[in-house]
C-alpha cells in the first residue's frame, strides 16, 4: 500500500493546539466569568435615542448593549434615564429627565 504524504506544514487550517477544541472553550468561559455588571440598577445613563418600537419605547445603545426606554421621545434626542431592570443583554430604564 503507497504512503499518502502528508499536508504541507504552511496548511494551518486544521491545526487545533496542544489541548484541541477545548483550550479554546475554557479560555472564553473564563473570561464571560470574570465580567463584572455593567451598571447598577438605579443607576442614571445618558441615552442617545436610535430609534422607537411599535409600543412606543425608545431605543438606544450604552456601551454597546441595548437599551429600552419607556416614556422616551423622538429618535435623536438624548435623555437621562434611570435603570430599572436588567434582562439577558438589555437594558430596560425610564425617563428621568429630556
């Protein structure tokens, strides 16, 4: 039986580590561990509103994470908002302040 020859050492494609898939897995579970909040409830941002939903809630984003302001007004206003929950990777607050 031929030897097949082997891949060319520049084909990195399927190279995986010393440890495979799972050094991967625990460097990225670490490091979801180590986030502290982002904010604390009760807490006042200031929110650039990006847009409106159907219920009339203002959208915006803060430090990248999506916030949901009831009471809020026209996309492009910025108002000061209060949090008062936080739910998954969103923000839910009211308006304090236009």
């Amino acid at each position: 039986m031929p030897r097949r020859n082997p891949k060319p050492m520049n084909d990195l494609s399927s190279w995986k580590g010393r440890l495979g898939r799972k050094a991967s897995a625990v460097i990225y579970m670490n490091y979801q561990q180590e986030n502290k909040p982002l904010i604390e409830l009760g807490a006042e941002i200031e929110i650039l509103i990006s847009s409106v939903t159907r219920k009339g809630r203002g959208v915006g984003k803060y430090k990248g994470v999506t916030v949901i302001i009831n009471g809020a007004a026209d996309p492009g206003e910025t108002v000061r908002a209060r949090v008062v929950r936080m739910k998954d990777n969103k923000i839910i607050a009211e308006v304090v302040e236009r």
